[in-house]
C-alpha cells in the first residue's frame, strides 16, 4: 500500500500519485504549490488581534482551547474576555472541573451552557460514522448565536488553521471566529499547558475532554480498519505541526475503558447492541 511521503495519508484515507518518484496525497500535493507561510499567517492574526479588545472564548476544556484561552489573557491581553463552555452532555467531569479551576486561574469569568447532542452521538454510533464535524458545527452555532446576543464580535477558538484558510472568518450576524492557534506547533501548545494547573483527562483518541470519541473511533475501525482521524492529524504532520510519530501513535486503534464505553453507551440508550457484545472492542 502506497503512504504518502509528507503526511501520513495512505491508499485508504486519500488518493496517492507518484510525483517524481515519491508517493504524494492529493493534499499534500496542493499544500506544496499552494504553501502557506507561517509568518504571513502569524502577521495576520497579529494584525487582528490589535483591534480585539472584547472576546468570547470558545472554551471547551481541552488543551488547544485552554491555550487559547491563555493565550487571549496573558499574551494579547484583552480587556473583556468570557470563557464560554458548551457540554454537548457527555464531556468528562474531570475536563469541566479542569476548565473551571483554569479559568479561576486566569482570572477570566467562565459561563457552562448545557445542551443534549444524543442526536448526533446516537447517529454516529449507529452507522459508525465520526460524529465531530456535526458536533463541532452545533457547537460554533450555539456560541455565535451567544455571541452575538452578548455583543461579541470576537469568538476565539483553539482550531488550527484549515486547508488553505486565513486565521480568521466572518461568521453570520457580523461575528468574527479568530483561530488563535493557527500554525503552533504541539511542543508551542505544551510549552504553556505546563505553566497552567491542567490536569489530561485519560481519554482515548485526539480529545481531553470529549467522552464520545473513543467509542466513536472504535467503532469506526471495526468497520473501516482506520480511524476517522487521519484527515486532521495528516495536516497536522503535513504543516509540521506534529510529528510523524506522535501522529501514528494518535492514528492507532483506540483501547477504550470498559467503564468509558458502557457509560457512553447506556446514556444514549444504546445498550442493547453493547450487551449483545458487538461492542467489546479489540
Ligand atoms: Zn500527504
């Protein structure tokens, strides 16, 4: 099987051609004609961040959003600032816990609003798909929707730069999304997580926060043989934003708790499927 020589795409999770004698994916091959420059994306944001002096923090608990979050106080300094959490209503109680105590910490005002996204997760489950595009969509509708009614213009979040994307875009109602970490690399990311009083929350998969995930992962490899992962982790490496390994090591098949799964499982009533034992994992 072909794998792409930059990222960590292969024949299953992209296309492949060989391109003077290297196998190269199809993204990785746009992303070299079309490179974005890290210093330009950087002055970019700088350029933006001087006008920002009132900011809602889309604030999951995670470790990209807690740097952001940081990054927004300590760094840019703005004057107004809400840590805004949204609990899709299977996060992990130690991440709510972890993203109050950092909030505390820094000294900025954090609001929890709770909704219930079983919808979404149920879905997922059942067809195996990966439920975060859909989740993360709800997720950046509600908080615009916040925004906006609270008279932010700004909504910080910890997303990393997209394919070929400014650091920024307009959202509706004249909101404006601010991905304050675009183009940091993981070791930037650790560099301050290890100034804050952050505690990881064990959780397979890509997450620090997010209880789905790992059950979702799983059941995605029992029927694809991969992880739904690879798009966004094969950027990552792509952008040398993380290492080959620490990507393979992310890319493996997720070993989920008994405890984690059953959880997940019973809230969203989706029990039966699990005792029958379709959803002993390995
Ligand atoms: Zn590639």
């Amino acid at each position: 099987m072909l794998r792409c020589s930059l990222c960590v795409h292969d024949e299953r999770t992209a296309k492949i051609d060989i391109i003077n004698g290297k196998p190269l994916c199809r993204e990785c091959q746009i992303y070299l004609r079309h490179h974005p420059n890290r210093a330009d994306v950087r002055k970019e944001l700088e350029e933006i961040m001087a006008g920002v002096d009132k900011a809602l923090v889309a604030y999951s608990g995670g470790k990209d959003s807690v740097v952001a979050l940081y990054l927004a106080k300590e760094v840019y300094g703005i004057r107004k600032l809400e840590a805004v959490m949204i609990d899709h209503g299977l996060m992990a109680g130690e991440a709510i816990e972890n993203a109050r105590r950092i909030a505390r910490h820094l000294n900025v005002p954090f609001t929890l609003l709770k909704y219930d996204y079983s919808d979404i997760f149920r879905e997922a489950l059942l067809k195996g798909q990966s439920p975060c595009r859909a989740c993360s969509k709800r997720t950046m509708e509600k908080l615009r929707k916040y925004a906006a009614g609270k008279g932010y213009r700004y909504v910080i979040t910890g997303h990393e730069l997209p394919f070929g994307h400014h650091p920024y875009r307009e959202m509706r109602e004249g909101v404006v999304q601010i991905r304050l970490l675009s183009m940091m690399t993981e070791e930037e990311r650790f560099g301050i997580l290890e100034k804050l009083p952050f505690e990881f929350p064990e959780l397979p998969g890509y997450t620090t926060n997010c209880l789905v995930l790992g059950p979702a992962l799983e059941r995605y490899w029992e029927k694809h043989g991969h992880s739904f992962e690879q798009r966004r982790i094969a950027a990552l490496v792509r952008y040398g934003l993380m290492s080959r390994e620490k990507a393979e090591e992310e890319l493996r098949r997720p070993s989920v708790r008994e405890e984690q799964r059953r959880l997940v499982f019973e809230r969203l009533g989706l029990e039966e499927p699990f005792k029958r034992g379709r959803f002993t994992g390995r």
